[in-house]
C-alpha cells in the first residue's frame, strides 16, 4: 500500500508541473490584456505611463520564462497569489466558492445513482424486456440531449410555468434542486448502459452459475456477487470522466447564476484574472488526482483477484 501512495504523489508531482507549466503559457499567450481590464479603461480615461506602470508593477514586462519561475516559487511557498478583480488572495476566494460547487457535484451523483442503479440493473435482469428497451431508450435520449438545453427546459417547466422552484442563485435547499437534477440527468445515461452491460457480463460468470448450484437465492447472488463484481468498470469510467463532470458543472452552474467555483472562473476568464484561473486549474487537477487515487484504491477492495496478484507478484 506505502509503495502505490509514494509511487501515486510521484505521478502527482509531475502530473502538477505539466498541468502548471502549460496553463500558465497558455493564458498567457491568449488574446486580451489583464492591465486593460484592472484599468478598467472603457470607462476611464488612462495615459500610456499609467498602462506601463501598472504592467510593470505586476511583473508582465519580464519574460514569460521569469513569470513562470517566480509564480513557482510563490507555489512552492503556498502563496497562489491575490485575484486582480476581487482583490483578495485566491485560494481565499476559491475556497468560498467550493462548498457551493460540491453541494451541487453531490446532488447531480446522488441523482444519477437514483436513476442510473435502478434502471441499469432492471435492465440487465430483463434483457430482452420492455424495461431493457425502455431503459436503453432513455439512454440514448438522455446522451443525445445537451445539459444546457434541459437545464433551460426545467427552468422554463418549474420555474416560470409552475413557479414552484427558484432558477438563480444559492438559498436553501430548494435552490439545489433544478441544477442538480439537470447535471445528474445529463450524466446518468452513460451509466445506465454501462451498468448493464457490466452486470449482463458479471451474470454469465462461472461463479454466478456456482452459486446458484449451491442453493443460494437469486438476490443474494446479485447484491454479493454479480453487482459487486460490476462495480469495477462503472468506477473506473467515473475516475476518467471526473473532467466532463466538472465540465458540466460549470455550464450548469453558469446557466444557473450559482455562486459555484465554476462561475467563478468563467467571470475570472472575462476579466483576464490569471491568478484566479491558474489556481482553479491546480485545485482541479488535485481533485481529479485524489479522485483516481481513490479509484485505484478501490479495487482492492472490489476486486479481490487484484490482492492475489500482488501477493503473488511480490513473492
């Protein structure tokens, strides 16, 4: 176990300085101008030495190669640096936002489980049945429809028609309620069809068909050993499409004018706010790390097949 956590923040620690190294150049070198839009010059009339005086102070006359080591180094000291439109420092501020965006990341899982392990496991027990050919309909709809557009299709339902439902912002739980459903909505489709398959495949195993030779009823045979067994696959999915996710809850949280990390970032973009984007960019790929860490952790745990190779790989 110390020897997949050492070799795993080995993984981490150059995973970080590429994912540093290329954000960094890459806001850098898009279009637009931060000094401009702290200056906020479309409304006030700003000299050329004001411009410069600004751009020096704030160190983007040095080269991009001393930007970068000197945004390193205030790394390495903790130090993310201070947002140039809220003027707080930024890990500060992305802290704030972060429970709003985690409230919503753990409604749109808890929506997607509700749909997606009901649905998918029917599926696979009546293959062949309405319900399989219902469920894989509702699948491929679901894959097919945009989360912006059901967002907006639900805000237009229980918002505007019932008015029943807030639409904007974070007050209560309430509020929760549309975006989550539009997020979980979105991304239980792909779940669906992949638990079915998986469990169509754990259900023609030889240890399946063992078990019923020793008697052993057919819901227990599938809640300890065919859904157990399906688990890895659907996992191993969710670790590598953790991006989408956070993907789509920041074009749900922007539909939504929830005050998440995602919104945040959006209106860092527009004002050129690059401490804000860089450590929104490091928080993510830290998450997206410890997502898959604990992914890969897991199969110990599912997969008892992976403790034998081990064991046998270390003797």
């Amino acid at each position: 176990m110390f020897r997949i956590l050492l070799r795993k923040f080995l993984e981490v620690f150059i995973f970080l300085l590429f994912i540093m190294f290329v954000s960094f150049l890459f806001i850098r070198l898009a279009p637009g101008d931060p000094v401009l839009t702290i200056l906020n010059v479309d409304e006030l009339s700003v000299s050329q030495e004001q411009v410069e005086a600004v751009r020096e102070e704030m160190g983007f006359n040095d080269s991009l190669p001393v930007q970068f080591g000197n945004w390193l180094l205030d790394f390495v000291r903790l130090d993310f640096g201070v947002s140039y439109s809220t003027g707080q420092p930024v890990m500060q501020t992305l802290m704030r936002a972060l429970p709003a965006t985690a409230e919503l990341t753990i409604g749109a899982l808890l929506v997607m489980l509700i749909i997606a392990i009901p649905l998918g496991s029917l599926s696979a027990l009546h293959r062949g049945s309405w319900i399989d050919r219902g469920s894989r309909m509702l699948s491929i709809v679901g894959a097919a429809v945009p989360s912006f557009w059901l967002g907006l299709i639900l805000i237009d339902m229980f918002g505007v028609r019932f008015g029943n439902l807030p639409t904007m912002g974070r007050d209560g739980f309430t509020s929760l309620i549309l975006p989550s459903l539009t997020l979980g909505l979105a991304i239980s489709s792909v779940y669906v069809r992949l638990l079915r398959s998986s469990l169509l495949d754990s259900l023609s195993q030889e240890f399946v068909r063992s078990a019923r030779a020793r008697g052993l009823s057919e819901g227990r045979i599938f809640m300890l050993h065919a859904f157990r067994h399906s688990l890895p696959p659907v996992i191993t999915v969710f670790g590598v499409s953790l991006g989408s996710l956070i993907g789509g809850v920041v074009v749900i949280e922007v539909l939504f004018a929830y005050p998440g990390i995602g919104k945040l970032v959006v209106d860092a973009i527009r004002q050129r706010d690059y401490p804000l984007i860089q450590g929104y960019i490091l928080i993510m790929a830290i998450v997206v790390f410890l997502v898959n860490t604990a992914v890969d952790l897991s199969y110990r745990y599912l997969n008892p097949e992976m403790k034998l190779k081990e064991k046998e790989a270390h003797r």
